[in-house]
C-alpha cells in the first residue's frame, strides 16, 4: 500500500518498505537544505515505520518570555480569556473543550454558525460557566471588524487569540469569493485572521496576563520540506502577484501566485500564509509586546469537517490511510490536547516557533519549508495583505 501510495508522488520520492523516504539530488535542492531531516522529523511525528533512533525530535528547552514563577509563587493566576476562531467543530472544538476543562479559561467560541456552535458545546459536555460563543465570519471584513468591536465592548483582556478556522475546496473547478471578492480559501484562511488578529493586538497588549500568545494553525501540506508537502498540488506562493492585485479572479488571477485555481492549493498556500504571517508577528511585535507568537501542525486530523466538500471515496478511506499507513492520524480530542498545550503549557512560551508532535506526542520545534521561512516574501505578503484588508 505505502509503494501504491508512493507511485503517486513526484518519481524523485519513493518509499521503501521500511519507510525510508528517498529524494533524488535534482530535488533537494528545491526543498531545501534541511529535506531528509524534516521527512525524519515528520516521520516522528507519523511513525513511518522509522525506528525511534533516526528521530529528530528536538527537546523543548524553552525559557519563559514572561516569568510565570511569581504568579505560580503567588497562585492567584486569574482565568485567561482565550479567543478560538472555528471552534464549532473539529480542532477548535476539541481545544475548546481541553481547555474548558481545566477551569482556568474562559473559552470565547468565535463562529460563523450560533446555533452550530452551541449545540457542538454542549454535545462536547462543555460547562455553560467556561464557553461564550461570539459570532464571527472571516470571510466577511465586517463581520471580523464587528466580532473586534464587540470584543473591545466586552471590557475584558485578551490574553491568548487562536486563529485555528478554515476552509477547503479541493474539488472546486471555479473559486468562490468572500464578501469582499478575495478568493475564499485565503480570503478566509489567512486575510480574515490577518485582520482579526491585527485588530485584537491592542487588547492583548493591554491584558497583564503572565504568558499572552496569538497562535495561527498550519500545517504540514504547506510545508514543501516534507512529504505531505510533496502531494501534488504544492503550497508555492511565486511573486506574489495575484495578491498584489487583490485575488479577485476578474481582472486578476485568483491564485497567490497568479496561476490558474486550484482549490487545494489555495488551501496549501493559505497555510503558508498563516506560517509566514505567524513569523512576521513575531518580527514586529514579540520584544516589544512579550506576546508569544507560534504556529503548530496538530497532527493528520484525518476526520473532521474539513474534509467535507471531498469526495465520498476519499473521506471513506483518508482516515485509514492515515491510520495505518502514513500512522500520521491523530483523534480530534489528541489535538485539541496538543493546541491547548500551545495555548496555556508553561514550557511552550517560546515565541517565533513552529510545534510539532512526535509519536509519543511530545511536542518539538519543527523546521519550516524554504518559502514558509522566507523573510522577504513574509514582509511582502504582510504588506499587500495590510492594504487588502484595509490596514494600510
Ligand atoms: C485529489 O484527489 C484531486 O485530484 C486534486 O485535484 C486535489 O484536489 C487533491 O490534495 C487534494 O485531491 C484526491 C484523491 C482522489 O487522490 C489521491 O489521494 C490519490 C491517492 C489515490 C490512491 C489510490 C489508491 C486506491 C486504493 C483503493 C484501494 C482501496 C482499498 C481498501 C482497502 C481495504 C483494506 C483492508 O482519489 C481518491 O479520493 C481515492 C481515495 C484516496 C484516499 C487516499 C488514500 C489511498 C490509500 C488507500 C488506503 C486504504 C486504506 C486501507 C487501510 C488499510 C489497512 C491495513
Ligand atoms: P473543521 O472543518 O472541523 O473546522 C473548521 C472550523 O472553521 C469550523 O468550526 C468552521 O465553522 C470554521 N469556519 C470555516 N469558515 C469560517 C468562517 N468563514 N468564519 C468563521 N469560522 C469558519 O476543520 P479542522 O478542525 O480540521 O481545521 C481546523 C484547523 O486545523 C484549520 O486551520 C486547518 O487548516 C488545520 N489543520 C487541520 C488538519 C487536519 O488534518 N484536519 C491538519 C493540519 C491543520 P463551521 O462549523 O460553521 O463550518
Ligand atoms: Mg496527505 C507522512 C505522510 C503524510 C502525512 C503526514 C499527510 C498528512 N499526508 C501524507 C502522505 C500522503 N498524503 C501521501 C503519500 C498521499 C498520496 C496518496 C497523500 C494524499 C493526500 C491527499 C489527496 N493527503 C492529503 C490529501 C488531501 O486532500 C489533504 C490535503 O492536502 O488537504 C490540503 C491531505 C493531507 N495529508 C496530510 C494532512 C494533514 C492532510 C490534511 C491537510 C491539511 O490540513 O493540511
């Protein structure tokens, strides 16, 4: 099945039996310097068959940005507030929930559909004194201007903001647009959060909370360093030049890098804006503000909604694939652990990183593709994205 799966990716990979993942010279220098590491480290966090001795798992030694010592000496660490984009199903749901539970957050739920998102709280058993849901839809500017105002009239800090919501259209033949006419996947992926997040850095900035964060969901398909990444259509943002122009797909291309559309590389390309937006934050904002800034694969979460415009055949045998071949498959309720860990543990305050989870799902600061890390084009997308959203 592995060798079925591997005929399918560029001739340059094959997969042994025992998993080993091959890359010829012609490609590596494509994928960077750092490709037969990555596939390591992505193995460790799917287990391919690779024996734990060739794992790249890097041990978290973070150090505190924010000494949470005193407040841990004092234990009077109020109850954070924490914004979750796209908490109505899925990872969002699940984080909700992980977090919830602990009794020490007060979990905003911010999503496009109430009743949705209500009932999911309440089927996930979460407790009415530890949820909120706020609406909010990102693929309308209003409607993430109006969930920012509405925050802000609350009166409360924002100590941690996950932006975690996201479509995906991998069958769509045409796009669709958001309210403003940018091509829905970005449009909602990453140009909502860009301003969401830009909108409630003031708040967070004015919260005294010990270990504040603005954490932004990747993902492994956006990273071309790995062998998901590889899985044709690849993430590639090019120039830049159906952003500059606003993705409307009239006079202009739909596609970041002005190309034909593609439903799942819009997906893969929005994620690498997310990663990169992530970065920049980080750049900009983190010795200023102590604000973490961090961004996370979660693990193949291969059976939540996102799935749901693929075809039946696929969404039948994703999940197993993942399971039992890959062994990448992670269970709603493992990742909804893993971002909450990102959200609140004490040793995960390390800002400018990107988490993953190894096997024995113990979290490890991951190595970002070439284009993912790229400073110049993450400076650039910022700015055409200021201007889009109307920052600037
Ligand atoms: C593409 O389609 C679009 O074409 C493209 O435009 C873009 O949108 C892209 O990235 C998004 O999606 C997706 C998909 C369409 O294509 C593939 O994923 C290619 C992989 C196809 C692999 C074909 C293998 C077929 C095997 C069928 C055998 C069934 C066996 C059942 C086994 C039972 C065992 C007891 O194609 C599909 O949607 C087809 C489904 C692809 C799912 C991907 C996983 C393939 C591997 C199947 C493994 C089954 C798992 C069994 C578990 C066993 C355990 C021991
Ligand atoms: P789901 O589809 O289960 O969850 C996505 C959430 O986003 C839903 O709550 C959905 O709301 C919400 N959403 C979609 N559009 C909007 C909008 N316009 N405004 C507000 N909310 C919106 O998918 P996942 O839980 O899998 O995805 C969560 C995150 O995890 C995404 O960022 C995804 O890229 C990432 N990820 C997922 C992986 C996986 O294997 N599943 C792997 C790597 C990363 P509604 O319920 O109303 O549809
Ligand atoms: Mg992928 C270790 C191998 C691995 C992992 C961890 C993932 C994760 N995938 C892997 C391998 C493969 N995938 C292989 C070998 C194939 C060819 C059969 C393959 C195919 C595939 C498809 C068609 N995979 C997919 C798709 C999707 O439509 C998903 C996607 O790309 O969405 C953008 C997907 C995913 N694989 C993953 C993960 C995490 C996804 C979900 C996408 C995401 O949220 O980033």
């Amino acid at each position: 099945m592995a060798l079925q799966a591997a005929a399918l990716l560029p001739s340059s990979f094959s997969i042994s039996k025992e998993g080993k993942v091959g890359a010829s010279l012609k490609d590596t220098s494509l994928f960077g310097k750092s490709l037969s590491d990555q596939i390591k480290s992505e193995f460790s966090s799917s287990s391919l068959k690779i024996k734990s001795s060739t794992v790249r798992a890097q041990t978290v030694v973070t150090t505190p940005s924010v000494n949470l010592s005193t407040t841990e000496g004092k234990k009077t660490l109020r109850k954070g507030t924490v914004v979750i984009t796209g908490a109505s199903s899925g990872l969002g749901l699940a984080t909700a929930k992980a977090l919830a539970e602990t009794g020490k957050w007060d979990v905003i739920m911010a999503c496009r559909d109430f009743l949705k998102a209500e009932r999911a709280a309440k089927s996930a058993g979460i407790s009415k004194e530890n949820y909120t849901i706020m609406h909010l839809d990102l693929a309308s500017l209003d409607s993430v201007r109006q969930f920012a105002d509405n925050f802000k009239r609350l009166g409360r800090p924002l100590d941690v903001l996950v932006c975690n919501a996201a479509v995906y259209f991998p069958t769509a033949k045409e796009p669709t647009f958001t309210a403003e006419g940018f091509e829905l996947s970005v449009g909602t992926n990453h140009l909502g959060h860009f301003l969401l997040s830009r909108l409630l850095l003031d708040e967070m900035k004015k919260s005294d909370y010990p270990s504040k964060r603005l954490i932004i969901v990747g993902s492994i398909t956006g990273n071309t360093n790995t062998l998901a990444g590889n899985v044709p259509p690849k993430a590639n943002l090019g120039d830049l030049r159906g952003l500059a122009v606003g993705l409307n797909g009239l006079n202009s291309s739909s596609m970041i890098d002005g190309g034909d559309f593609d439903g799942a590389k819009a997906y893969k390309d929005s994620k690498v804006c997310n990663m990169l937006t992530m970065q920049e934050f980080h750049r900009r904002y983190h010795e200023d503000t102590g604000i973490t800034f961090a961004s996370l694969y979660p693990g193949c979460i291969a059976t939540t909604g996102l799935f749901r415009e693929h075809i039946p055949l696929f969404r039948l045998l994703f999940p197993p694939f993942q399971k039992f071949i890959t062994k990448g498959f992670v269970s709603e309720e493992e990742s909804g652990k893993r971002l909450a860990q990102v959200v609140s543990d004490p040793s995960l305050t390390k800002s400018g990183v990107y988490w993953s989870w190894n096997n024995d799902s113990a979290s490890f600061e991951n190595q970002l593709s070439e284009e993912a890390s790229d400073v110049e084009k993450a400076r650039k997308m910022w700015e055409m994205s200021e201007k889009l959203v109307g920052l600037a």
